[in-house]
C-alpha cells in the first residue's frame, strides 16, 4: 500500500551515517541523492533495495513528534542484525530483538531510536528457522 515515504533530519550526513549502517543488514542502501538544484541545496536521499522508497529530507524535523516505521526483514537473523548495527551506528535501544507475540504469533521485531527519536523497526513475520 505505501509507495514511498519521507522523515525531516537535522542532520543529513549524521542520519546518513546511521541508515547506512542499520539498513545494510536489511538489504538496503542509498539509492539516489536529489540534485542540489532541485532542492535548494536541502539536502535529500532515498533508500530501499530496488528503487528509493524511504526517503531523508534534511529540515528541522517536527517539535515532539517522533515517526514509527517498520520495515520488512527476510529472516529474524536480519532483524537481529539490523538492531545490532543500529545500535553501533547511535541509535537508542527501544526494544531488543524479540518476538512481539501480542501483535501475531510470529512477529520478531526490534525497536531503535534513530538519532532524531524516530522510533524505527525491523520486523520478521515468518515462523522461526524460515
């Protein structure tokens, strides 16, 4: 259902450092930077695995408000490894990985905040050893 979204940083290069990092177990990377002619030299970048679909716009990122995304991991191998990485990388722990069972039997999941506070998660939903 969801295309593409996008999250304000204050800091781009901070906030391209720590999704480098979190998102390599996933599988993904930055895929594209927006010209600085189009932006105004706002800096802006997109991330996924195929094509961008999570995009940075550098801009002070809303008073109070932290998003909550969750991406897909392959296996909960990914999703241990995700939170391992965000976590060197400068994240705050919000969560280990671990089964969220109150949610569905087989959701492993693991909660980060990123360094804007945006409460950011890889999740698993297939059965263990899948």
């Amino acid at each position: 259902m969801i295309d593409h979204m996008g999250i304000k940083v204050a800091d781009f290069d901070r906030a391209k450092a720590f999704y480098d990092a979190a998102f390599a177990p996933l599988g993904a990377s930055l895929l594209y930077m927006v010209p600085a002619e189009y932006t105004g030299g706002v800096k802006v970048g997109g991330y996924g695995r195929e094509r961008p679909i999570y995009w940075l716009h550098e801009d002070k990122p809303a008073g109070g408000h932290s998003q909550h995304v969750a991406f897909t991991a392959r296996n909960r191998a990914e999703v241990d490894a995700f939170y391992k990485a965000a976590i060197a990388a400068g994240g705050t722990d919000n969560g280990g990985p671990g089964l969220r069972t109150h949610y569905h039997p087989n959701y492993y999941g693991a909660f980060v905040f990123d360094p804007d506070g945006n409460n950011i998660e890889a999740v698993c939903h297939a059965p263990e050893g899948v």
